[in-house]
C-alpha cells in the first residue's frame, strides 16, 4: 500500500486529541480546548505550549486543500489566541 501523504503515516507521541477539538467556530475556545489537552495529556518532552501550537499546526497541515478559507482563517486566530493565552507574543 503506498500513502499519498506522509503525513497519514505519522504518529503522535502519547494520546491524540479528538478530532472535533477543532471544529468549533470560536478561536478562543479552540484555543482554550487545545491549551488545556495539552497541559494535562500533551508530550513530555516539549513545553505545554509548544505541544499545543504542534496540534494546531498539524491539524492545520494535514486538512491542506480540503480545508476551507475560513476554517484556516478560524485556526490561525486560534494559534493567535493560544500564543496570548500562554503569555506569548
């Protein structure tokens, strides 16, 4: 079997979040969803944050085309509101 994307091989390290995690309309609450999955179940090895931002951007990554303008419009605010609630720039 050969995989079109790589991406459909790769695995997370530790538990994944739920897919629907992300569908929200609200940013903040995306962003407050992932913050909170990510300080209690997200890697070891890298900073609750940092986890975080990986979910978001993987999610992001993997929908590629499929993913509509304003669902990426939606989970890149998300990422702005996860670097403010993590006292990021």
């Amino acid at each position: 079997m050969v995989l079109r994307h790589w991406s459909r091989s790769a695995a997370l390290p530790g538990p994944a979040p739920s897919e629907d995690l992300f569908l929200g309309p609200d940013p903040k609450r995306i962003a407050s969803a992932v913050k909170a999955f990510a300080e209690t179940r997200g890697g070891l090895r890298t900073s609750p944050f940092r986890s975080a931002m990986s979910m978001l951007t993987f999610h992001i990554n993997r929908a590629g085309d499929a993913l509509s303008p304003e669902r990426r419009r939606i989970l890149e605010a998300a990422k702005d509101e996860l670097r403010k609630a993590f006292g990021r720039k």
